[in-house]
C-alpha cells in the first residue's frame, strides 16, 4: 500500500517558513478529514479483521497521518490506528465564520483539533476566520494565512446553519440528573421504549450529534452513541465546564412565591421572596440547592423549585 507522510511533509514545510519568518508560530495541522456516511470503526491496523480501537461519528475530524489508497492511518481523539479512505472525506469548503464566546474571552486556536493541543493563540469574539473543513466538535481554520483548529460550537457561520446560537449540535453536554443518586439511560432509539444501551450518572460528558427539543442524538465520552432526554442534559463551553442557563420557578407545595436565600440552607438567612413563574439564571446546579441570580442578585434557591 502507498503511503505519503502528511506530518513529515508539514513538519519540513513548517521549518522551512520559520528560517524565513522566525517570529510567526506555524501549526502542523498535516492534513485533516471528516468522517462521513455513519459511525467509523479506527482499527488497530489496516485490515477488517484488526482490533476496533473506537467508533467515530459523521462529521467527526481526524488528521491524516499516512494516506493509503485503501486505508488512511489517522490520529482523533487521542488515539491512533488506520480508518478506510472511502469514509473519509478530504474535501475543503471555504466558508466564512465568526467567533463567537458567551464570555468575551478570545477562543482558543490549537495545533490539534483536541483540548490537549497547544494552544498558538486566541483570537477576539468577532474575529472572521476561513472554514476548510467543518466538523462537529472541532473545524479546521485559516485565519490570516495560518492553518489551525477551533471548537465549532464557538464559530457563527453565516449562512446560519447548525453551529448557529439556535443549535446544540456539536457541543459538549453534561448529564444532568436531579439527584446525583440517578442514572441518564442512553437509548438506541428517540424512545421511552427503546433499548437501553448504558446508563451514567451526573457529570459524563457526551457530544451532542442531532439535537431535538426532546430528545439529542449523542456520543458518550466512552464512544457509545445513542439517545439522551435533552432535559437532563446541560450544555457546557470549551472545557467541558457547566455555562449559566435559565430556569422558571415553580412551587411543589402549591404556594405562589420562593424563597431566594444568601446560602444553600433552610436556615439561611432569605434575602426576599421570589413570584412562581420568574426567569432566573442558574450559576451552579446542585443536587438540593442552585446558585442563582436573580436580578443581579446572587444567593440560593432549591432545586426542587426550578423547571
């Protein structure tokens, strides 16, 4: 089988325009691809016999190591192993994108498409950037003639599709159940009836797929893929850390007003009585008490009085 060395190739490359331009960081992006037509299998080595070391998605992005005719050796998601060449699509499509933070702090522009890549820079919300490939989770990026990676959930496409602020799809979840004593079923289906595929207890993260208003289509940080109740999943930013959301309040007992506390205790001291139906901003979930913010005021007010 033929192969070609893309790190080898970038890597020379990279050299040489440092000797040239010794203050311009260079990323050895090599070549990249997206998984296309369903789950991939990345196998041990090049064959359909060899050992499955993990199961990628459509649209998942990996970096071709060595090009084959049939099989491409690849690195994704920290591993590596050999993916067949039909599945994986090379194709550039230029698209324009913005960054976009809910923080306002700059979004990171990796080496790699992974956490673990170095980071070469950041760039400000509002910053355009050039789309080469669109993935999931991670896209490949050129931003003033340099190649790079960014996470997709933070890139505003013009065209207004899926990476839009309207759309979970392609960002990173947390599951979420109202007791840390409960377990999330991932199904094999958009169904209360379908299989149970595996379960998972608060904080396992999983990659959002296909989001729907009741159900999201997701990949378990284990590589499972199935199907989530989206209620019990919360959406997190780059690092996998919960971001605020909005809750009403209700009333369990019947009653009309909550009670907003400085603490998470019923001895602690209420700051003020909040109507049932008002919109707040969840800071921390918690298992009995959320830290919320209520007006631009900060305390505490029960799980159990939240939709």
């Amino acid at each position: 089988m033929k192969h070609v060395s893309f790190k080898k190739l970038a890597g020379i490359t990279a050299a040489a325009a440092l000797s040239l331009t010794p203050m311009m960081a260079m990323a050895d992006t090599a070549q990249s691809a997206l998984v296309k037509g369903g789950a991939l299998n990345l196998r041990e080595t090049a064959s359909l016999t060899a050992k499955v070391l993990g199961q990628f998605p459509t649209g998942t992005l990996v970096e071709i190591v060595e090009a084959g005719d049939e099989w491409h050796k690849v690195e994704v998601g920290g591993k590596s192993g050999y993916m067949m060449a039909k599945y994986l699509s090379t194709e550039n499509k230029d698209t324009t994108a913005t960054v976009r933070t809910n923080t306002g702090i700059g979004l990171n522009f990796r080496e790699e498409p992974s956490m673990e890549g170095a980071i070469i820079t950041s760039y400000k919300p509002g910053t355009k950037v050039t789309v080469l490939q669109k993935g999931a989770a991670w896209s490949r990026v050129s931003v003033n003639g340099q190649e790079g990676f960014m996470a997709t959930q933070y890139l505003n496409f013009s065209s207004g599709n899926a990476s839009s602020g309207s759309s979970a799809t392609g960002k990173i979840a947390l599951v979420n159940n109202p007791k840390d004593t409960q377990v999330l079923n991932l199904r094999q289906s958009a169904s209360l009836d379908a299989k149970v595929l595996d379960y998972y207890r608060n904080g396992v993260k999983v990659t959002i797929l296909k989001s729907g208003s009741t159900w999201h289509k997701v990949q378990v940080e284990d590589g499972k893929i199935g199907y989530m109740m989206a209620k019990f999943l919360k959406v997190t930013d780059e690092k996998g850390e919960a971001q605020p959301y909005t809750a009403q309040l209700i009333n369990v007992n019947g009653g009309k007003i909550v009670n907003f506390r400085k603490g998470p205790s019923l001895q602690s001291e209420i700051i003020r009585t909040v109507p049932v139906g008002t919109t707040v901003t969840v800071l921390e979930h918690g298992t009995d008490w959320c830290k919320v913010d209520v007006e631009g005021v900060t305390g505490y007010i029960s799980t159990w009085f939240m939709k």
